[in-house]
C-alpha cells in the first residue's frame, strides 16, 4: 500500500438554517451522533487511516468546535482553523485556507456529513488514475435532489447534470462529499470570494480540460446526511440499534 495522503480539509463552516432549535447553540458539525459530536467521526477516520493535519473552516458558533478539539493531540492529529467572517462557500473556504494545507495532495470531506467511505481506497484510486480530483461517488435510486454524474468506462467524468429527472439522469451516482485533489485545484479558485465546488470550480475545471474522477463507493461504504431534525434522529437511531462505528 501507498503512503496516505497527511493532510485533509474539513468543511464546517455552514449555517445550519434547516436544523432549527437542534443548531441553536452549537455548529451543525457539533451535533450529538452516537455520544460524540458529529464531525469528531471524522476526525477520528482520517486519523486511522494516516491523516496527521487536519485544518477546519468555521463561521457560526466557531469556539464550540475549537474547545471540542483544541490543537487536535487528544485523536492523534495536529489541527488547525481556518475563521470565515463571511461564508465563503465550499471551494472558498479550501481557498482560504491554502497556505495551511501546503503543497501536497489533500482531502477534502463536507463537515456535516457522516460517511464510512474507506479513505485509503480513494486515494488508491486517485494515484492509480492521475487526475486532479478524485470524488467519491455515492448511488441513490432517486437522485433528483442532487447532481448525478455522467463518466466515460475508465471513471473520468464528463458533466454533472443537476436535480435531473430519475428517468433522463445519466447515472445513479452523486458525490459523496469526499474528495480528493491535487494542490493544482487553487489555481481554479478565485480568492476573496464566495466559490462554491459543485456550481463553480468543478464545471471550470471541466471546461479547462483537467481530469476528475469519479470513485464508485462500494455498498459497504455508507452516507448519511444530517440536515434536517428527521435526519438527525434517523442517524441518532441507528447508532442506538448498533450502527457500526465511522
């Protein structure tokens, strides 16, 4: 097996508007998720499989999440945060904090979020392939809240088609909220604005020519999304029936 890539993003900057009293005072990311705050799973499973820093973009509520954490030693990391005063959108926020992430390929995972894809095997399949993105793909039979994927035989993807309809979709397949790049992406990245990945960067990097893959979750490998009070106890009651461990 291949080194594991150190360095990781982790996206925990949002709003939280659709949680309601759940958010009121604490980050979305901060939300109880089997006795731990949601985004400390995370933490923990890019530790595991060898991410040694750790850098976390906050806006609201942003002290709750560095407590919780302080300079990471407690779960075998070093973090780091990156304060956004304005939101600056998913690709903003990676662009913001550049300078803290290096020049090495890093991983990037949306904060609010609960997934068991396996790390190392995406990092596996992004060195095997040679883009400069690799996301991970998750299948859903109903894809029409989301932006399917359309990708040649060999993984490259082609277009993002948002909310299709499930009968003209070009897959079943949505990202994941996992993603690996190459430090080339901040080249594509306006700096000091809102940028968002899905809408703004990656149909950039589409046009410009660069390759993006896409790697195919296995259904070993799960995704949970927790943005609305009934996902949470959807989640909250899984982990009470034995969920496994992220």
């Amino acid at each position: 097996m291949s080194q594991p890539i150190r360095h990781a993003m982790l996206l925990a900057a949002g709003s939280a508007t659709r949680l309601g009293p759940l958010a009121g005072t604490i980050p979305k990311p901060m939300l109880d998720v089997g006795g731990r705050p949601l985004i400390e799973h995370t933490v923990r499973q890019l530790a595991r499989y060898g991410v040694t820093d750790i850098v976390v973009n906050l806006h609201r509520l942003g002290d709750v999440v560095r407590t919780h954490f302080g300079d990471g030693s407690r779960f075998g990391v070093r973090m780091r945060y990156s304060q956004e005063d304005t939101l600056m959108g998913t690709a903003g926020g990676v662009k913001q904090a550049e300078t803290l992430l290096g020049h090495e390929p890093f991983i990037v995972v949306y904060g609010d979020n609960l997934t068991t894809c396996r790390f190392d095997a995406i990092v596996e399949y992004h060195r095997a392939h040679g883009g400069l993105g690799t996301i991970a793909l998750f299948w859903r039979d109903d894809v029409s809240p989301h932006s399917a994927v359309e990708r040649t035989a060999e993984g490259r993807i082609l277009r993002f088609v948002e909310k299709p309809k499930n009968d003209e979709a070009p897959s079943h397949w949505i990202s994941a909220g996992v993603i690996v790049f190459e430090p080339k992406v901040f080249d594509y990245i306006e700096p000091g604005r809102q940028v968002d990945f899905g809408f703004d960067v990656f149909p950039a990097l589409l046009r410009a020519g660069e390759a993006i893959y896409g790697y195919e979750m296995s259904p070993s490998e799960g995704l949970w999304w927790i943005d609305t009070p009934e996902n949470h106890a959807r989640v909250t009651a899984l982990f009470r029936d034995g969920f496994p461990s992220a």
